[in-house]
C-alpha cells in the first residue's frame, strides 16, 4: 500500500517517508506535527497508518461502566467524581446492587464490563474477587476489563500482598484486560499539580509493565487540555512506546480530553478541532507499535469522534451504559448512545463497524476471529 504523493507541506513529507519504511518518527517530528496548522497532510499520514493496519474497519464495543465506589482518598485536584466518606453524595455498590445493574445491562446485549472506583480505604481483595466472580456468573463469557494500575498498586499497599499476587488473584477471579487510566501526564512537573498524591508516572509504567508480563494486555490513556505543553505529550507517548518495545502489552492508546467542571484545576480553555486533531494523528504516527487508536465520542463528542476516524482513529468507543466520571467533569454527551447510533457514525464515514471488545475479538454475526 502506498502512501498518496500529494502531502504538499515539506516536513511532513519527511515524516511520511520515514512511516513509509517503517522507521520510527523522532521527538522533534512530534512536535512540529503538534503545531502543524497542516491538518490534511497530517491526517494523510494517519489515515495511512491506520489502514495499513486496519483497512476500512472501525471497531465499537456494547459494554456497561461499573464504577463501584465514588468515595476516595486521593481526591486529586483534576477529578470531578470522586468524594470523601461523609459527602452526601459519597456510595458505595453493594454486591446485591452490582448483581442488577449488570443484569440489567445484560437484558440489553453488553459483551463487556468496564470496572474502575475511587481508592475506597475499606474494601479489601475479597470484595474485588466476589464481585468478578459474580458477573461471571451472570454471563461467563463476560469480557471483563477492570481495575487501573493505580487501584492495582493501591490494593497490593492495601492487602499487604505483592502486586502479582493482586493480579494473579484477580485475573482467577475474572479480569482479562486493564482499562489505561491514571496515566495522566507523566511529566512530574504536571503530575505534581493535577494528581500529587497519584502514583508517579514511572510506577504507573511499572505496574503496566507487570500487567504485561502476566499475560494481561491493557490500554493506556493520556490525559490533555489542561496546563501541559508540546514537550509534556511527546514525553508522555516516548514513554509509552518505549514500554510497548520492551512488553508488547498495549492493545490502545486512549487520549482523553480534560474536562474541567466541578475539578479544583482552573482551566479555562477547551481544545478547538484543530487541537484534537494534531493530538490524535500525532498519536496515530508516533506510536506505531501501538495496534489501536481510540477516540471515546463520550469526551469528545460524537460529531469530533466520527472526524477523527479519518485522522488515525480505528475505535470509537462503546456505549457506555452509565457513565459517570467523564458527566461528573460537565460532558454534555449523553451517558448512553446505542449500538445502532454508532455503527451508523461509522458507516457514514465510509468504514464498515465492527463489535469488538477491549481484547479486538470479533463479536460480528457469530464470527470467531482475532484482530491485531
Ligand atoms: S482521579 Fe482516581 S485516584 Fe484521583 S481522586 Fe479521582 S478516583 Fe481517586
């Protein structure tokens, strides 16, 4: 597959004869690529890359979002959802409450189960294994995708008990992929103003890095429109490709756009198209060991998200029964769009959807296969 010869601006020229032999594009491309008011040729090159692996495929998941508990004791500065034990409006899911709801959820269809809570300073492992255990009793063939690397790193301080032990005890117990959050940014100099208390971006990594090396493939995320810089985003993907050359273990890069109401961070400003779209395409062309490109139409719109297929995305979400994290920090998406609702965004950007899960098994028409 060739690359259309027709990409006008001169260094991104540059960049796409080194995507064209499969060589690594540097940090200082990723940044020209960040400013590039070229938005086309950039997108010439993403689109490319994302064809190369994917061909007119754009994948969507049916899934629900379980968060357990809202209460938490890091309360970082950037979140919206989290709250102190005595706050009114603080909960925590009972094992009966978390039976309904996924039933419920399974009436209507879900594949998948997206799992992450605060770091509630009561709940031990067992809660954790009982409540994998009981979705799987619901719907065995449940795809459960659970737990951060920060609530991973919490549960192993929490129980006393080493990180692979949490992993291996939680994997019996159901899980079969990570979510990528709590990744932010991993610049300390950011991190320390938006999440202080978090893990730091280099335990995040590690806790990544285990999870790999137990078999589990995971997401990664990246949090932007806040207060961090060019240098800080092209740190952030350096770090994560570097970690995918050594584990393999990212399925997708996830970048998600900050929303700051009901957030302590004071930030003003929001991203334009233009913003979203260099931050997407440049993610596309940096990370080229990374399979997939998600763009969650739940922070970013639907109208931006079915854009941004044509810039490098391949994956646009799922449907999100019951969202709540993103709508605490003021999205004004809906917190449930149908399987019909995207598989017609994606047909009309010219690709043909598939229903996937975190793992990329076709659930079409009963088909058994395995994308990258
Ligand atoms: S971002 Fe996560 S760790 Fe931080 S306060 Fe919110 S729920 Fe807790």
């Amino acid at each position: 597959m060739a690359l259309p010869d027709n990409i006008k601006n001169k260094k991104l020229r540059g960049i796409a004869e080194k995507v064209c032999n499969k060589i690594p594009v540097g940090r200082e491309d990723a940044l020209y690529m960040l400013t590039t008011d070229d938005i086309l040729d950039l997108g010439t090159i993403a689109h490319y890359i994302r064809t190369r692996l994917h061909g007119n495929i754009a994948y969507y998941g049916v899934n629900m979002n379980l968060n357990y508990t809202n209460i938490c004791e890091l309360r970082c500065p950037l979140c919206a959802y989290s709250c102190d034990e005595d706050d009114e409006k603080a909960f925590l899911l009972s094992l009966d409450e978390i039976e309904q709801r996924v039933k419920n959820a399974v009436s209507m269809g879900i594949d998948e189960v997206h799992i992450v809570g605060g770091l509630h300073p009561h709940l031990t492992i067992n809660y954790f294994e009982q409540l994998l255990r009981l979705i799987k009793e619901i719907k065995p063939d449940m795809h459960i995708v659970a737990f951060t690397a920060v609530e991973y790193d919490y549960f192993a301080k929490k129980n006393k008990i080493p990180l692979e032990e949490v992993f291996k005890r939680l994997m019996d117990a159901g899980v079969e992929a990570l979510p990528g959050g709590g990744a932010e940014i991993f610049s300390p100099r950011v991190r320390d103003i938006i999440a202080p208390k978090k893990i730091s971006g280099s335990k995040w990594l590690s806790v990544m890095g285990t999870a790999h090396k137990m078999g589990l493939k995971t997401n990664a995320t990246m949090l932007y429109n806040h207060i961090e810089n060019a240098e800080d985003i092209v740190d952030h993907l350096s770090k994560i490709r570097n970690l995918q050359d050594e584990t393999g273990g990212f399925k997708t890069f996830v970048p998600l756009q900050f929303h700051s109401e009901n957030t302590k961070l004071e930030v003003t400003h929001t991203t334009t198209g233009y913003d979203d779209i260099r931050i997407y395409a440049t993610s596309r062309i940096f990370l080229h060991n990374v399979p997939h490109l998600k763009a969650l139409w739940m922070y970013l719109g639907d109208k931006m998200a079915q854009t941004l297929l044509r810039f490098g995305v391949d994956d646009i979400g799922a449907t999100y029964h019951n969202e709540k994290v993103v709508h605490a920090a003021g999205a004004q998406t809906p917190d449930f769009g149908s399987e019909t609702f995207l598989k017609r965004l994606i047909h009309k950007a010219q690709l043909i959807p598939e229903r996937t899960t975190a793992s990329y098994r076709s659930l079409s028409a009963g088909l058994e296969k395995e994308f990258v």
